[in-house]
C-alpha cells in the first residue's frame, strides 16, 4: 500500500489540509473568545460601576438621614429647627428630592405622616402625589428611657428619591445598542425597566418569570434578591436573542442591578470569512478523506462512484452552511450614518453638532408607528402608519408645525390629535406614503431590504433638527423592532430590525432659500426598517426543477450510446430551463446577474458537457469512450455542485 505513490501523494494532501483546517478553526475560537471577553468585560464593567454609583449616592442620603435623626435624638436639633435644617439639606443635596421627620404616632399612619409639617422637597411645596418618587430610607429617632432600660421610638426621618435619576443613570449605561438594565428591589419587584408598565403594576421578576415559564430568569431572581453577584446565559424573551444578563447587588437599599447584554454584538465581518475559510478548507479536506478511504487510487469503478457520491454530499453541505452563514449574518451598520437607540447616543449626537451662530438651534422630539408595509414594483415600497412630535410651548413658539416627507412619491398626511400636556404640544399624524428605493437583487433569494423614511421640518430655513422621541418607546433594542406593528404582515419578508439614525445629505441647491439650512452638512432623520426574505417558496421555485433537470442530464450520461431520442431530449430539457429563466428575469427587473441565476448557467453548461460527451462517445474518442463514457459520467455530478460551490463563495463572501 505505502509503495502506491498515489496514495502517499493523497495521504500527504490530506494530513496537509488536516492542519490547516484545525489552524484556521483554533485561530477563529482565539478571536471568537476575545471577542466575548472583552463584551463581557465592557458589560461587567458597565455593571459594576452603575451599581457602585447608585450605593454611592443612596449611601450618601442614608448616612444625611442617620446624622438627622441621632441629632434629633441626642437633642442637638430642636423641633423648632428642624425644618430649616431640612431645607438647608435639601438645597445642599443634588440628589435628594425629598425629606423629611415626622413623630409618633404619625410613623405608623404613613396618610398622615405625609401631611407632616416638618417635610420639604424640590417642589417647593406640599407632598406631591408622584408615582416617579420612592422612600429610600426611613431611619427611626429614638431616646433611653431610663426606667424600662431600653430605647424608645418618637419618630422617623424619611428621605424621598425621584424614580427619573435612576432611570437617567441606566440610560447612561454605554449599552444601549446591545442591552437594556433593570433594577430590583430586596422583593424582587422591577424599581426601573425599559418597559414602563412593570414598574407602574408593582411586576416582579417572579411574575415574568413565571409567565414565560422561564427557569433561568427566576434562577437569576432568587440569587439576586438573596444578594449575589454574577452572569448567566439567557434567551431575551422580548427579543428572541441570545444574552448575557449580568447582576449585581447594591447594598446601601439590598436592591440588584441587572444588565442585559446581547451576544449579536460579537459577530463581526472578519469572523464571518474565517468561517467560509474553514468552510472551504473542509470540504476539501473531506473530499480528499474520501478518496483515501475508499482507496480511489486504485480506480475500480466502485471505489470511483464512492468517492462521487461523498464528494457530492459533502460539496452540497458546504452550499447549505455558507446558505446558513448568509441567513443568519446580522446587518452591519453604515459607517456614514449616525444609529440612535438610546439616550445616551441621542446626546453624543447633540453634542456633535455645528451650532449655527446666527440662528438658534431646535431639536423636535419625532416619534413613528408602522403598521403596513407593501412592496409596489421592484423598487417601491408603501409605507402607512402614524408620526408624532412633541413641541415646548416656550421653545418652539416660532416654529411651524408638521413635517414633511422628501423623498415619497407621494404622501397623505390627515393630522388625528393634538394634545398639550405639561407645556407641550403633542401633535400626531396619520401617514401614507410610496418611497422609492434601489433595492440590491444580487443574492436572490437570499437578498435583504433596507427600508429607510427620511423625516424632515417643515421650516427650511430654520435650524431644526428632529430627534427620536425614545422615551415613548419601552425597549429600543433594534432586534425588538420598536416602532413597527408587532403584527405586520409582510408577504415573503421577515422584519429583524428597526432604529433611528442620521444621514447628512448634500445639495447642490438652496432650493431658492437663502437660509436654506438643508443642503449643506446637515443631519437628517431616517426610520429605518431591516428585512430579510424568506427564502424557501422563490428557492423551491427556481431550485427544484434545476435539480430535476440535473437528474434528467446524469441519466442521458448514464444511456449515452441506448437511446435514439437523445437529442430530442436534451433539447426539450434546454427549452424547459430557458422558459424557466425567462420567467425569473421577468419577475424581477434588475441589469446585474442574481445569485440563482448562476445556478441555470451551471446547468447550461451542463447541457454542453453533456453534448460533447455524446459525440466523444458517438465517435469513440478515446476520453469520452473510455470505459464506456465512464469519465464523464464521474466528472458530472462534481463538476455541477463544484461550480456551484464556487459561485456561492464568490457572491457571499464579504
């Protein structure tokens, strides 16, 4: 066997590509596994100090109420002081919304306690009935009562947080296009969530837990309210993603920060082509496996056959995991435009801008709703749904109100309500308008839709730039689609993402204003919505008979030299496929090559071999004739799925 100079030349191919193979995949998990922890790392970080920030400043206030009360107790603060004392504290305390002393028995009727004289707050006024403001420390006052030998309660000094500083400092968290954070409280009750409503109903981590008959979540709940710190692994119910939620105890209130960190963020274009190398380097590490172990060298026919067939099966499963890469391949964000899904972002951006000396600059908070999507043509897309903007009564007094939609063919705007809540106007619209786009066919079926809706102010020669109203949203996480109808029908598309950004767009025109601020280096607002098709009803369609035609073809290969009607029916195979094509080509209206139609040249040039290897046979030339056309008939099958491979390495490799 070791004399055969063909099996040691396999052999030594083989073993060659084995180490490559195993050199490529250990060099994608390093780079892989860095990429985790350092996300990991950033995510505990951001953790940590968040939980570290809000201990500092509860410990703050706790150890202000402590010195209150045991001055109070040792009789250093009169009655008659201590409301001055109050205020001179509050007016001295950032974060301190309220406080205040109220004696017994007031400290067990908490109606009345708030109706305590000694109480102030940022308000200036009365207690506020505030559902944003929480009792963070209640610290009793005391006297030794010598006669019983031991301590007797008069009173509590109570300090009040407002709910809106947390929730200002977990949008801080530099998270906000990978995750959202949460805080507990000792019950493991929801103090602050992106959604809203849990807080509001008093909803426990249990509760969720519970409802989605999720066993990690209500693992994560009892080690946190039992005041441990740590990771774990974790399926976003909201978003259907794969996480990392990371917990961690605040002691000064036994209260636990959580922060979910989505693990979408690792994928990376370099990662992507290490797999297609690895891919590549499999297959044919596998196809040179196979003609090892079926002993190929030898060139019996049934070892030959062996090996076609297992070449064919192993070059059609790397098709299908380079047909899974492309699937599953998140969308990478355009480097020139500005992506806003959180608060802190919305503010980087603000903070970028070249304030026109001359003119004021106005941000307009602009929220959207989508509730349809239809595709007209090729390249058209409907959109329908509802915009909204929030208007300062005392900062946008000079300014128009409504918005425009520049880039619509044409637009129905009907104006449904108009609301003024503490000071602002809040206007909404019903919309309907037909956008065009230049939508990119080239891997067809496996194509994605970028839809995007540039929204413009109607003032033109204003500075008004319109940012995203993120707080009438509960989470913003792209991936949980905020801003489009959980219901959308979408025929043939699959919704993966929606989010704000920025785009700056150059004119060559003022449009005849002299103050036109539009043309020039200047922000616009785009909704954006991504899109994936669904793959399976156009890949049956256009697949399925170029499978059959493939076997139809192999089978005039097998009858080469049997059968008068050859010809004839390599000729009606050919028509078939070609009305086929025509049929594609009609349905969608694009100048470049789309991916499955790289598939139709593979078989036409299928149809060529096949008749070539006729008249070789026909004519007994020796490489068509040999042993009966057997060359040909092996060669068939791997020439197809080989080209095949070939052009989906190509088209998907970016």
């Amino acid at each position: 066997m070791w004399k055969n100079k063909r099996f040691k030349i396999l052999f030594f191919l083989c073993a060659l590509n084995y180490l490559v193979v195993l050199f490529l995949i250990s060099l994608y998990m390093h780079d892989k596994n860095k990429n985790v922890q350092t996300a990991k790392n950033h995510a505990q970080q951001e953790t940590l100090h968040a939980a570290q920030q809000i201990d500092h400043i509860l410990s703050e206030l706790s150890s202000i109420a402590h010195v209150i009360a045991s001055e109070i107790s040792l009789g250093k603060l009169k009655r008659e002081d201590i409301l001055k004392r109050l205020k001179s504290t509050l007016d001295t305390t950032p974060n301190l919304f309220g406080i205040g002393v109220a004696f017994v028995p007031y400290v067990n009727h908490p109606d009345v306690r708030k109706l305590s004289p000694y109480y102030t707050n940022k308000e200036k006024g009365a207690w506020q009935q505030k559902q944003e403001v929480l009792q963070v420390f209640t610290v009793p006052i005391t006297y030794f009562d010598t006669s019983t030998q031991r301590k007797i309660i008069l009173g509590v000094v109570f300090i009040d947080y407002l709910l809106s500083n947390i929730k200002e400092l977990m949008t801080s968290l530099k998270l906000g296009r990978t995750g959202y954070g949460f805080i507990l409280s000792e019950k493991g009750v929801f103090i602050a969530h992106p959604i809203d409503d849990y807080v509001k109903r008093s909803q426990t981590i249990f509760n969720l837990a519970e409802s989605y008959h999720d066993n990690a979540l209500w693992r994560l709940a009892e080690k946190a309210i039992d005041g441990e710190s740590g990771v774990i692994d974790y399926k976003d119910q909201m978003t259907g993603q794969s996480a990392w939620i990371f917990y961690q105890f605040i002691p000064s209130l036994h209260w636990s920060m959580g922060i979910v960190f989505f693990k979408d963020v690792l994928e990376s274009v370099s990662l992507r082509r290490q797999l297609v190398w690895i891919c590549i380097t499999t297959v044919i590490f596998l196809i040179l496996l196979s003609t090892l172990i079926f002993r190929a060298d030898k060139g019996n026919d049934a070892s030959l056959w062996k090996v076609v067939f297992s070449t064919t099966v192993v070059v059609m499963a790397g098709i299908s995991f380079l047909w899974y890469l492309t699937q599953t391949a998140p969308f990478f964000k355009d480097r020139s435009s500005t992506m806003i899904v959180d608060q802190v972002g919305l503010q980087q951006f603000r903070s970028t801008q070249q304030k026109n000396p001359k003119k004021q600059l106005f941000y307009v908070p602009t929220g959207i709703f989508i509730e349809s999507i239809e595709f007209v043509g090729n390249n058209n897309v409907s959109l329908s749904g509802y915009i909204w903007q929030k208007y300062a009564t005392y900062i946008h007094q000079d300014l128009s109100r409504g918005f425009i939609l520049p880039e619509a063919k044409s637009t129905k705007i009907i104006e449904t309500y108009h609301l003024t809540e503490n000071y602002t106007e809040v206007i909404g619209w019903y919309f309907q308008a037909t956008v065009p786009h230049q939508f990119n066919y080239s891997k067809y079926p496996f194509d994605r839709r970028e839809l995007n809706l540039r929204i413009s102010h109607k003032d033109f020669d204003k500075n008004v730039i319109l940012t995203p109203d993120l707080e009438s949203y509960g989470v913003t996480n792209p991936t949980a689609r905020p801003g489009v109808k959980r219901e959308i029908v979408l025929s043939g598309w699959v919704a993966l993402k929606s989010f704000f950004n920025y785009n700056s767009h150059y004119e060559d025109t003022n449009l005849g204003i002299e103050d036109y601020v539009g043309h020039s280096n200047f922000s616009h607002l785009h909704f954006t919505i991504l899109l994936k098709r669904e793959f399976l009803a156009p890949f049956i369609n256009n697949i399925l008979p170029l499978a059959i035609a493939s076997a139809l073809l192999f089978a005039l290969q097998m009858w080469l030299g049997k059968t008068t009607t050859f010809l004839r029916t390599l000729s009606g195979i050919f028509f078939a496929l070609l009305l086929a094509h025509i049929r594609l080509r009609g349905t969608i209206t694009t100048p470049e090559i789309i991916y499955i139609e790289w598939f139709y040249f593979v078989i036409y040039g299928s149809i060529i071999i096949t008749i070539i290897s006729y008249f070789l046979f026909e004519y007994k030339i020796q490489i068509g004739y040999y042993r009966e056309g057997l060359i040909p008939k092996l060669l068939f099958f791997p020439i197809i799925v080989l080209s095949s491979f070939i052009v989906t390495v190509v088209v998907f490799y970016e």
